[in-house]
C-alpha cells in the first residue's frame, strides 16, 4: 500500500497520490456506495467547468449513498502552486487525489478500454458493476450514468 | 443527444493500422497550403496531431523536435496538426502556431482532418508509410511511455515502429494509448 502524503499549503494542506490499482481496489470494495471518478487537471479549462456538477444535490437523493472521487491529471511540480491553491479557492470539499503513474498505455485500459485517453472523463462504480463516460458531463447525464449502474 | 451521436461517429471514424491515410489540404505557418501527397517523395510521414496550450503537447516539444531531427533525413519528417479552434485557448491560435518556428510543417485543422484520423487528443500520433497509391497508417498512439518525464522513457513506441517499418517489418506494438488533452474542433 504505497500512499505518498505530499504535504503542503499554509494550514497543512495536503494531496496523496494514488496509483490506478489502489483507485480501483477501493472503488470496488463496497457495493452499498455509488463512487463516482472524475478525471480531471486544473489546466483543462472543460474539466474545471464541470466540476459543479459533483456538487450537485441531486447525488443526495439516490438511492444509495454516493461517494466523489476527483483524480487529477496535475503534475508533480504544481500540486503547492495550482492545485492546492485551486481547491482552496473553490472550497472543493470532495476527496482528491493525484493520479501517480507513468506510462498511460499501461492504466487507461484498466479504467475503460474505449478511453482514447482525453480529459475530463468520469467512471461510475458500484461493487462489480460500472459506467463509464469520456468527455464532459451535464448533472441530467451524470445521473443517467449513475443509472447504468444501479442494482 | 448529439453529444452521443458525435462519440459514435467518431468512433467509426477512426482509421486503423493498414488503413489508407486520408489526404489533406491545410495551412501551413508559412502561410501555403499542404498536402499529405505533397510528401509522396519521402519514404512515410509522422504525423502528430498537437497544440500549444496542451501541457502534454508541451511535454512533447523537444522530443517532437529531436524526432524531426533524427528521422527527416531519414525519409521520415515530421508533419504537426493543430486541430483545435483557439476559442477555448487563444494560444492555439494560427498566430501563436507560427511564432513557434518549428522546422517541421505545422498545419491548422479548420476542416475536420482530425475527425478523418479518428484523433482524439493532443498530442495524437499517426506513422504514415509510403505505399504506391499515397499513404498507409502503420502505427497509432503514443510517442513513448513517458509523457510527463523524458528522463523515464524506457520504451519508445514510435521510434521502436519507425525502425521496423524501415527494416521492412510490421509495428509492434502497432497501437498504444496515448494521454492528452480533448479537442476543441472548428
């Protein structure tokens, strides 16, 4: 279980890595949640737009509960000057993540085989079962996601 | 509803290894018109479907360079594609394109070319080899294994394809993933 803390910001702050298998292991772990993935950097201008939608109340109304992961594309070099500043400035509450792999042909296949690879892109899973969507989303098409996987 | 339609038509849209290369007419930086059958002297094409806002398109620059570099006099030069509008980032405008100096031809895409490709991101890459009627895809995918890091590349997966083309052999693997930046079309 490798779990990197890279610990920064003014009030300790602070954004673990994680690798695609450790996202996935956790994910598919419990079947009474609905996680929902989001693939996302703070320099891709539709992925930032879309963000609101995971906050949106709606996700509160199903019938399980549902669980926000933001995964980010953001490199190394600029988790203390953008994106820590990013999700401060945007009181983003949800839990993130930055994606820690090096070789995408090795992990794109493992969320999606029809992933070409671009961001955003958000997976939906549920226990064993799961959705997937590559590009961006409005709140109607994320519930209609969500829907694919419900049981 | 059309956001769906357009994933599917992309999808058969994609051209695969063996396939015909779908020619093209675009402008260049140096303010001409290009063809793909303007190259038919050259041994095959790389073509690179990039920008300049992408930060993986901009961890490619160098190498992008060195690849024209090394494969040009080789019969193997470098052709870029700009396929985005620079509405969404003025960076990816024409003029920025030609600030850039590239010693390779850099074409804006305003015609959809991307689409015939099946490009999906920034930076997308295309080898193209010379068969007799024009051009033949023979790899799709990925420069190498590394994107964010030159210094980590442990394996080349288009010089490796280029190589084998030249030695008359098929690409292994003939098709990578690739991680990049979505495309914001004309």
């Amino acid at each position: 279980m490798t779990m990197l803390l890279v610990v920064a910001g003014l009030r300790g702050q602070s954004i673990s890595d994680t690798s695609i298998d450790h996202l996935l292991a956790r994910v598919q772990s419990n079947s009474d949640t609905i996680y929902v993935v989001n693939f996302w950097a703070t320099w891709c201008h539709p992925c930032v737009a879309e963000l609101p939608i995971f906050s949106s109340e709606r996700l509160n109304t199903l019938k399980y509960p549902t669980k926000v992961i933001l995964v980010s594309l953001d490199f190394k070099n600029q988790v203390d000057k953008q994106l820590i500043p990013f999700i401060q400035k945007k009181g983003i509450s949800h839990e993130v993540f930055l994606l820690n792999e090096r070789n995408p042909n090795e992990w794109i296949d493992k969320i999606d085989k029809s992933w070409s690879g671009a961001i955003p892109a958000t997976l939906i899973y549920q226990g064993r079962t799961k959705a997937f969507h590559e590009g961006e989303l409005s709140v109607a098409q994320l519930l209609d996601l969500i829907n694919q996987t419900s049981h | 509803m059309a956001f769906a339609l357009l994933m599917i038509s992309e999808a058969f849209a994609q051209v695969k290894v063996g396939d015909k290369a779908p020619d093209f007419k675009l402008v260049n930086t140096d303010y001409t018109q290009l063809s793909l059958s303007d190259y038919k002297d050259e041994a095959g094409v790389i073509l690179i479907f990039t920008c300049n806002h992408c930060p993986y398109a901009k961890f490619y620059e160098a190498r992008i360079d060195k690849l024209h570099r090394a494969y040009a006099p080789k019969g193997y030069p470098v052709v870029a594609i700009n396929p985005n509008d620079s509405v969404q980032y003025k960076t990816d405008g024409f003029s920025h394109m030609v600030k850039k100096g590239y010693e390779y031809a850099y074409l804006l895409d305003n015609t959809g070319v991307y689409k015939a490709y099946g490009a999906s991101k920034t930076p997308h890459t295309f080898l193209l080899t010379r068969v007799n009627e024009g051009f033949k895809v023979a790899y799709i995918g990925a420069i190498d294994d590394s994107p964010q890091d030159a210094n980590q590349v442990k394996v080349r997966y288009l010089e490796n394809a280029i190589s084998a083309v030249m030695a008359g052999k098929e690409a292994d693997p003939n098709l990578t993933k690739a991680i990049g930046c979505s495309i914001k079309p004309f």
